[in-house]
C-alpha cells in the first residue's frame, strides 16, 4: 500500500509540474505570449462621434474599437496523456538465503548498470484546427464585435486577423526540437525491485483570449476605455513530453527460494525474459545455459516453436522478448504475445521428484521479423531468448500483442521502426501487402514512440505526398502526414493533387468520402501557400453530385472557416466556392461578413450568398 501510495504522488506531482522542467515548453509559451507585431491592435481607421450617456457618465468624444490577442498553451484536463517511450531500471535479487537476512535488503542485488539517458521529442502531432472549429471561432469574434457596436451605436471594427498561422509555426519549430532526460537510477537502494519507467506526452490547448475595447477620446486627446468583452477560445491541441517518468515498483525477490536440484550452478527460470536483471540480447551470460531447458526452433517469419525441455516447472516470456538465432545469419524475431508454459502432467509436483524431467508440448508462438533483409528462419534455425537494447521494439510488439486482430500490418509496423522501411520497400517483400493508407497510420503509430532522432528523420522522408493521398480511416494520421509532407516537400502536394484528385472522389461510399473531408480540411489548415493550392486543386475535382455528402461529413468546414480567419483571398476564394456549390444556408454569417469586409468583391459575394 505504501508503494502504491507513493507511485501515486509522483503521478500527481509530475502532472502539477513537468511544464516547469521543460525548457521546450516554458520557451514556446514565452514566444506565444509575445505581442503580435504584425496587428496588436487591430484598427482599420473607422472612427464614430460618440455622444451619449453611458454607464451613468456622459460623453462627446470619438469612439472606436480594438481587438488584441493573448496565446498560451493551457492543460487540456480532460484529454488522457499517451506513453511514448518506456524503460526499466532493475536491482537484480541474486537468490539465496544470507546471514541474518530477515526482510529484503540490498546486499544480495545486482545494481542497475543501464545508462538511462533518452533524447525525446519535445512535442508531437498537433492539430491547428479541428474540423468545424476555426468556423465557431471566427463566428464568435465577429458576433461579438456586431453586439457591441450595435449596442453602442459606433462603427464595428472591419479587419482583424488571430494570426493563427504565425503561431502554429512557432508550435511547428518546436516540435522539431528534442529535450534530454536523464532520470538516474529509479532502482537504487529499492531492494529486489523492477522499476518500469513511463514517458507520457500530455495534451495541451492552444488558447487565445480575445479582448474587445471601445475606447473614447475627446478633444484634449485624452483616452478611456469604457467597454471590454473577452472570449477565449481554442485553436488546437498539442501533446507535450512529460519529461518526469511515471514509475511502477515491482519486488521479486529470490532469497527465500530454493534452487531445484537439477539445476545446479545454473539459475532457476521462473520468466525467461527477466530474470538476472533484465539481461540485454549483447550480454547472454544468464542464457548460454538455457539450450536444455528452452528449446526454440523457427518455423517461418509469423511463428516460431517454444518448448521447456527438461524445464521441470514453467517458464514465461512476455511480448518483446527477443529470439536471437544461433546461426547469425537468419532473421532476429521478436514475440509478439504472451507466453507462460508450465509441464501439463505434473505441473509443480514435478519439481519436487529429485531428477524427474517431463518435456512439455512445444507451443507454437506469433512472432515478428526485425531485420527484413536477412534470411526467414525456418525448423533448422535454434534462437535463444533475450531482452531487446531497442525498447521501442518491445513496446511495439507489446502493442500487437494488445491487439484484438493480427495481420501484415503488425509487421509493416515493426519494419517501420527496425528497418526504417518505405512502403515500396515493404510491398516488394510483405504479401499480402497492406495500402499506402495502413503504412501513413502504422508510420504515424511507430513515430510517436520513436526516441532515436535519426529514425524519426527517416519516417518524415518516407512520408510523400504519394502516401498522403492514398485513402485511410484516420483523420489524425491525415493532418499529420500533410504537416510532414508541407514542412519538407510543399510543393509536391500541388502535383499529387493534380495526379490523384479524380481518384479521390471516385468511391461513393461514406469511408471513400469521410477520407476525402480529412484530406481536405488537413491541406487547407495547414499554413503553407502550396498546401492551400493543394487543397483547392481538390475541391476542383469534387463532382456535384457528391457535395452535400462531403459536406455532411465535415469536407467544408476548413473552407467555411477560412471565411472567418483566412486573409482577404483566402475569404474570396472560399466563398466562390461556396458560390459554385451552390451553398445558400450562411444567411446569418454572410450577413456578418459583409458588414465588417473592407473588400468591395467580398461584399458583394457574400450578400448574393446571403440572400
């Protein structure tokens, strides 16, 4: 109870207060909090003579309005945090019994000797925008704004801009950047004590508080403030490192055990992927022994068998054991499912018959390829167990292992990380071979729990423009690989448009078209010129008679938000749009629009819309 109840307060105290060890994070809300330079206060020269009592004071001055802005990343409390890497940091219980050994102390461990260091990154997906919100927000600001200026009798404020692509930009530089963490030995003077280390990334909110002024001035210059209505709003999410681990004790201590006496000198196997420390796949001391205890022998890439021998009792390997081979020249396999074997016949009394052995039926295991370029094992190739170096292997192999349903997928994804496979590498030796659509949300699955910066470089260059455009079920896997592709590549999304935008709405059905909408809305969210192009290009390709469906499924609602808080030809370009899909329910919003608009064409558009 103890521990638990201090496992629970590390818990809570690194979710009050990881922001402030986070340099990473402390930099961007520093850069988010800084005045917009470009419209502080947005002003587009409209004055109003302003003579009325107001709030019990009269006036004879001149009115006007201003808008200013206030950025910050706030805590998303309702949003769960997501592990993006694990470690283990163990004080080895050697066994047996010494002197006046009464409880658990330290002096029969073997100390953790594994470097914990890790380089993570600082931030991964963020999504500016989600679908319809860009939409709300800017109805919001420009309700508000008419409210006032109605009540008030004044001229409302005609331009204002939230910027928002300068601050996704800020976010966008500093998820590229890496923290440093080094927790140091979690395992230290915790007798007998596995400690597993949890690093989880936590959801913030992009916030920004709007606040409306009407400010007075009479004839002497002098300035008061008379009115001032805030709204705060969402812009998007972020998920930011946590870079305190979340630490889970587990105690296994030997001392009170007796080693069988069949296995004298050698250590006693109660799980085959843990014992003597944890011992990694480059340092077999504690395996070397096990050929007549474990026997396991490969079949193919998707399964290998797993005996006890003369193992007398039982035996267990957790997914992300690694299976070495003898050979050295056939592939490493990882397991990907839970196994515990014990003697079916005789089960624990069969280690209490000095000398008695009883083989058990080999059990046939799931496992996963990890080097893709070495030969398949097969019945001849003997692999004996150990413990993965890359704990990002393990932790994929845990996360197939959870899965309700196993396919070529989950080797796609293993591939992604050990391999760092493109999908044309993969296709030409996975059959059958999962679409480009699979391979984009497997790429996104194996990036977020990357640690090695090198890796992740290599999934951002394997994600083209090519794979963005191949259909999928994943709106975050969409939004995240059209910022991969804008950030490298922008200019190739104008020409994957161009080449795939008839087959992307050549599928009626509802998946076909939901992907359609995800695509869509990702390339006009994004702030890069190109990726709006691209996005336009698509909608050139939208036939007819399948706008209403697109629609219903959220395909406008980036457009219809750029009507709000895109630039003046963002606005013209998205209610042309709206004017050759024929979209006449915006009554209220085009109302709203062409009463503030500065633009004679925008005007114009937006009350035929309206009418």
């Amino acid at each position: 109870m103890r521990r638990l109840l201090t496992t629970l307060l590390l818990v809570l105290a690194s979710i009050s207060c990881f922001a402030e060890g986070n340099s990473v994070f402390e930099k961007l809300n520093t850069e988010l909090g800084k005045e917009d330079k470009d419209y502080p206060n947005q002003w587009d020269g409209r004055e109003s003579v302003f003579k009325k009592k107001y709030n019990g004071k009269d006036y004879d001055a001149i009115a006007r309005m201003e808008i200013t802005y206030s950025w910050s990343l706030k805590p998303k409390y309702n949003g769960e945090p997501e592990d993006i890497a694990e470690d283990k940091c163990t004080s080895a219980c050697q066994g047996g019994k010494h002197k006046e050994h009464k409880e658990c102390d330290t002096s029969c461990d073997k100390a953790c000797t594994v470097d914990h260091k890790k380089e993570l990154k600082a931030m991964s997906h963020f999504a500016p925008i989600g679908r319809g919100q860009g939409r709300a927000n800017g109805r919001q600001i420009r309700e508000k704004v008419t409210a006032i200026a109605k009540d008030m009798d004044i001229e409302a404020i005609a331009y204002w801009n939230l910027g928002t692509s300068d601050k996704v930009a800020e976010i966008q530089k500093a998820m590229k950047e890496k923290i440093k963490v080094d927790p140091g030995h979690p395992s230290k003077d915790k007798p007998c004590t596995s400690v597993a280390m949890r690093y989880v990334e936590r959801p913030y909110t992009l916030n920004v508080q709007v606040n409306i002024s009407v400010i007075v001035r009479d004839v002497t210059g002098k300035k008061e403030t008379i009115r001032s209505d805030e709204i705060n709003l969402n812009c998007g999410s972020v998920y930011v490192t946590d870079p305190t681990p979340l630490l889970t004790d587990t105690v296994n201590c030997l001392c009170k055990e007796e080693k069988p006496k069949t296995a004298t000198g050698l250590p006693r196997i109660w799980d085959g992927s843990t014992y003597d420390g944890f011992l990694a796949d480059n340092s077999l001391e504690g395996y070397n022994h096990l050929s007549g205890y474990v026997n396991i022998t490969g079949q193919n890439m998707n399964y290998c068998t797993v005996g006890l021998g003369e193992m007398t009792q039982l035996c267990e390997f957790p997914a992300g054991t690694i299976f070495v081979p003898d050979d050295g020249s056939s592939q490493r396999m990882v397991l990907s499912q839970d196994v515990f074997m014990t003697n079916p016949r005789w089960g624990p009394l069969a280690s209490m018959i000095p000398g008695f052995t009883q083989d058990s039926p080999p059990m046939k295991v799931r496992v996963l390829c990890t080097q893709m370029g070495l030969h398949e094992p097969s019945s001849r190739t003997h692999f004996r167990p150990a413990v993965s170096v890359d704990p990002v292997v393990a932790q994929l192999a845990r996360m197939t292992a959870a899965s309700h349903f196993h396919g070529p997928w989950d080797q796609m994804r293993m591939w992604i990380h050990t391999d760092r496979a493109s999908y044309d590498q993969i296709k030409t030796r996975l059959i059958p071979c999962p679409g480009g659509g699979r391979y984009r949300e497997l790429a996104e699955d194996v990036y977020k729990v990357e640690t090695d910066p090198a890796a992740s470089a290599a999934i951002e260059k394997n994600i083209t423009a090519d794979i963005l455009f191949q259909p999928g079920t994943r709106e975050d896997a969409v939004y995240w690989a059209a910022e991969m592709v804008a950030s490298r590549d922008p200019g190739s999304l104008i020409n994957a448009a161009r080449q795939y935008g008839d087959a992307v709405f050549q599928n009626p059905d509802t998946d076909y078209v939901q992907f359609a909408a995800y695509l869509t809305n990702a390339l006009l969210a994004n702030p890069q010129k190109e990726s709006h192009e691209a996005g336009f290009i698509l909608l050139d390709h939208l036939p007819k008679a399948m706008v209403e469906q697109f629609r219903s499924l959220g395909g406008l609602d980036q457009l219809e938000a750029m009507v709000f808080e895109g630039t003046e030809a963002d606005e013209l370009k998205a209610l042309q749009y709206f004017q050759k899909f024929g979209i006449g329910d915006l009554k209220d919003s085009m109302a709203a629009l062409a009463a503030t608009t500065k633009s004679e064409k925008i005007k114009a558009l937006a009350l035929q819309l309206g009418s």
